[in-house]
C-alpha cells in the first residue's frame, strides 16, 4: 500500500515500534518523555497497541487505564481478552471500581437487568439469582417478521407521544429484516435517522476522507474555528457531493451538521488549536458516527457497535432471535442450536463447555452494550419467522441472550 500513498493505523504503530527496536535511544526518550499516561476504554487494546505502550512504560511512569471488561465489543479485530487484568498484575495496579451506577441510579429495574447480566459475567453464567430478583425485561414477539416490525412501531408511535423522547432502533447488523422496519417506519410516515453503516463501507471511509482533505485546506493554516466558519465548511462538503445521491450520503450530511452543533456546544470553550486537533481526529479515525446524538431526529436507526458510547431515553434490540444474537459462527458452534426451547427462548448449554465460554461472553458484551444505551428502558423483540440474507424465511426463537438466569422475558405494555 505505501507505493500507492496509503498507510493504515496498525502500520503507523508497528512502524514505530521498529525505531524502537532499532533505536534504543529514541525509544529511552519517549520513556521518560510522559510521566503520566491515561488510556480510556482500554478493555479495547489489541496486541500491538499494548506493545506500544509497554515500549513506553518506565518504573517511574503513572498509569490510569479507564475501562469495562464487559463492553469489549471488539474481540473480533483483535480486542485482547482479559487485557485489564493482566495490566493490574503486570504492573502492579490497583483495581478502583465505580461504586455507583449513575445513569440508572433512579431506575431500579434497568439497575436490576444491568447488575444481573454482569453478575453472569463474573461468575461465567453460573450465578447466584434468585427469581425473586430476576430483571424484566419488555419484549415484542412476532408471528413473523412483519409483525414484529409493526409491533415495533407501534411502540415507538407511543413513545413519540410526549415529543421529547429520543428512541433508538439497534440490530446487530445490516440485513432483510432491518429493511422489513424501514419500511414499516415509512409507511407509517415517521421520519428517522439511517445509521446502519459500518466503518468499512465504502462511501462511508471516502466521505471521512474527503471532509479530512478539504478540513485541512481550510482551518489548516489560521485554525480559526468558530460555528460559522463550520457551517460553511459543511456547505462546501455537501457542495462537493451535489451530483451524489442515496440514504447514506444523506445520513452523512446529517452528521457532518450534527458534528457541527456538538463541537459548537460541548467543545464551546475549546481553543482554536484544540478544535481543530478534536475535528481531524474524528475525520482520521472515521468518527462522524458519534454525533449520532446531535442528529435532529426522535427515532434513530443503528448498529450495535455504532451506538457505543452513545445513549437514548429509550432503546430497542430487534433480532434478539438465535443464529442472529448471537451471530451464525457462534450459534452454529452451540449443542443447542436445533434444541427446542423453553417460552420460545433458546438456553445456553448446562454444562457450558469451557471452550465456549469466551465465545458466548464475547455475545455477551455486544448484548450488554446494546441495553446500557438505554437511559429509561431497553425493550427487545424476536419473531417466530425471521429472513436470511437471501430474503428466505427461516424458523426462529428468542435468544439466549434473553434467557440467562436473572433475566425473565415480560410482554412489553
């Protein structure tokens, strides 16, 4: 690739760590250059990541490392299990837990779901619960995927009734009974926010590119960066793409303005400089995704993954339905993945095979985060037909995801 101009983020850092190792003085600089170094959501880190940084750790250094086992999501790209506490044992960290659960503190049956699927995460889906002090947990059941779909709707109709909720709509993934939603969204005529791409789509990489390259010709020089002149940097964007049409690139419009209002209010007091570092960041690191919050929209549609770190008042998990959530690989690896289950709910092995811990734990985080992006309540929906990616109709249940003990499945109201 670097023939052709292109360098990517895992070589800018395995590039580095070879100076170090062919350099030992620059690598002694950088040693002692940072006497203090703060990592968030390091539950995240890959192997050559931490390489790195352990190329840069001195017995004299501070360490902060900010994180949640839990929410590591991204174990397929090479997320390193057990990443945290291997940190705290090699270095000699001390382990400072929250305390507190600030964003459901006044809510105690989403504290319940919330501590409970942790409580299986500790103990490896072996856990201590009773069913007095088991979650509810709202759920749509549909005889097919069209029903489920207008149940779906049906709900956020009435959630919208107030006209101040924000309601977030996130699947695992892009697919046929995604599509069977917007649909249903539209002919029942509810505007929303399409947010189903991911970071390897192609318009979505090139529009970051593209904002990144005309950014830098603009603010590059002065680096004076108030709403206005933002304002008209993403007119000058949409301009450059007047002849391009299609959900996504309009999507991505609505961001760039989101963008705008959140670097306008929340970064207000930033200086010039520090503006324009936050924006290039968020262009380089393809980010746009994360003012999905700022998007003038009640009802917002999104993936898993591009809803973390984000929040709604109200969320809902469509496809909560085995060999979907959890994925194929995983089900398809499962003893009971033709087994009958119980309430239309599929169970996890008893006894879990040890080599199928991780996996399902993996699902787990995904899960986790998808109902902690729920700041009043998380509902979830399957049906009994679901559609594959060729648009086939296939027999389907709940997931286990769903069934694990401390979690009981009620109709949602």
């Amino acid at each position: 690739m670097l023939p052709l101009g292109f360098i990517t983020h895992n070589a800018v850092i395995l590039f580095v760590l070879e100076i170090f190792a062919h350099y030992a003085e620059v690598k002694k600089f950088y040693k002692n250059y940072y006497p203090l170094i703060v990592v968030d959501e390091f539950q995240d880190t890959n192997c050559i990541a931490w390489a790195l940084l352990k190329s840069i750790i001195s017995d004299q250094t501070q360490l902060l490392f900010l994180g949640d086992p839990l929410q590591r999501i991204y174990g397929f790209i090479g997320a390193l299990p057990n990443i945290m506490s291997s940190a705290a044992n090699e270095y000699g960290m001390d382990k400072i837990a929250l305390s507190k659960n600030y964003r459901f503190c006044n809510n105690p049956e989403m504290l319940k779901l919330d501590n409970n699927i942790r409580i299986n995460a500790s103990s490896r889906f072996s856990p201590a619960i009773s069913e007095e002090d088991a979650a509810r947990l709202p759920a749509f059941w549909g005889r097919t995927q069209q029903d489920e779909a207008e149940q779906i709707v049906t709900k956020v109709q009435t959630l919208m009734g107030n006209g101040t909720s924000k309601i977030s709509i996130l699947f695992r993934g892009r697919g046929k009974n995604v599509e069977v939603v917007e649909t249903e969204l539209s002919r029942k005529q509810i505007p929303y926010f399409y947010g189903m791409f991911t970071d390897e789509d192609a318009d979505y990489v090139e529009f970051h590119n593209k904002c990144q390259d005309m950014f830098i010709k603009r603010f590059g020089k002065q680096k004076t960066i108030n709403k206005k002149a933002l304002i008209s940097f993403s007119d000058s964007v949409k301009k450059a793409y007047e002849t391009a049409n299609g959900k996504m690139i309009d999507s991505l419009f609505r961001l760039l303005d989101a963008l705008v209002e959140k670097v306008s209010i929340d970064y207000a007091d930033l200086l010039p400089e520090d503006k324009y570092t936050l924006l290039l960041d968020i262009f380089e690191n393809r980010q746009l995704k994360q003012a999905m919050e700022y998007v003038e929209s009640q009802v917002i549609l999104s993936t898993v993954h591009g809803a973390k770190g984000l929040e709604w008042d109200y969320v809902i998990l469509g496809d909560i339905e085995r060999w979907l959530f959890p994925g194929y690989y995983t089900c398809n690896n499962c003893m009971n993945k033709f087994a009958n289950g119980a309430n239309c709910c599929c169970t996890l092995p008893n006894p879990l095979p040890t080599s199928f811990v991780d996996k399902i734990l993996d699902e787990l985080s995904v899960f986790y985060v998808g109902v902690t992006r729920a700041k009043k309540q998380v509902y979830v929906s399957a049906s009994a037909k679901r559609l594959d990616y060729n648009g086939n109709e296939k027999g389907s249940i709940f997931s286990c995801m769903v069934g694990i003990a401390g979690v009981k499945l009620v109709k949602a109201d």
